[in-house]
C-alpha cells in the first residue's frame, strides 16, 4: 500500500490506519476465496461471493438490456431468469474453492470483539457453575 506523508512515522501510522489487511500473510486468491467471519463468529460470504454478485447482475442487466429492446419488464424479467442459475453455479465453484482456506476476519477489530466475547461467556458459564470461583 502506498502512502502519502510528511516523514515516515506519519506515513506508517497512516498507512496502519487505512490497511485493513495484512496482503504479506495471505496471497490474492486467499484474500478472495477466505470466508469471512463477523464480530460474533458468523460466517459471511467471502470477498469473490461478493464481486460475482455485483458482476453477475451488472452484466446480466447489460445483457438483458440490449434484448429486451427497452421493455423494462422484460428486461427485469430476462435479467432475474439468467442471472439465479449463474448466481447459483458462480457460489457453487466459489465455495468449493473456499473449503479449502481458513476463514478470515472481516476487520482485526471483529476478530478482537469475537474472542473477547467468547472469553466473557467463559468465564460467565465458569461463574454461573461454580459460584464459589466468583
């Protein structure tokens, strides 16, 4: 990632600030196909299940467009027909592909807020068991 700044240790802090990942630990594929987890330790699709989503109707919706010859339902219409089988195959591959990598974070603050929380409920169970520990 390339920052702007004044001298290093602002560039660093900068750069610190705005990088949400670490791209030295992961490769691109990776990156792409990690299922991602949230704050409570949910799974949420990873960075590939996303784009296809955006790319699929995005081009689907291109497509439709130029033959559905302005109709605006059966542009609708052409776009949701082709676009539910390419979605469902595109998130198929996808998720054979992710079975295969650890999941990931979204953000390092999710995962400090997941284990805090599943410490806190440890300790909630120990205390709720053992009252004479508390």
């Amino acid at each position: 990632m390339h920052c702007f700044a004044a001298d290093n240790e602002q560039k660093k802090k900068r750069c610190l600030k705005y990088s949400h990942y670490n791209f030295n630990s992961m490769t691109l594929i990776q990156w792409l196909f990690a299922p991602r987890r949230d704050y409570r330790g949910m799974s949420t699709p990873s960075y590939a299940a996303r784009w296809w989503l955006i790319l699929c109707c995005l081009s689907t919706g291109i497509w439709a467009y130029g033959v559905s010859n302005g109709s605006i339902y059966m542009l609708f219409a052409l776009a949701l027909i082709v676009a539910t089988p390419l979605l469902s195959l595109g998130w198929y591959v996808i998720s054979i592909i992710s079975e295969r990598i650890e999941p990931r974070y979204l953000l390092d603050k999710a995962e400090h807020a997941h284990k805090t929380r599943m410490e806190r409920k440890a300790r909630e169970s120990l205390h709720q068991s053992h009252p004479e520990y508390g």
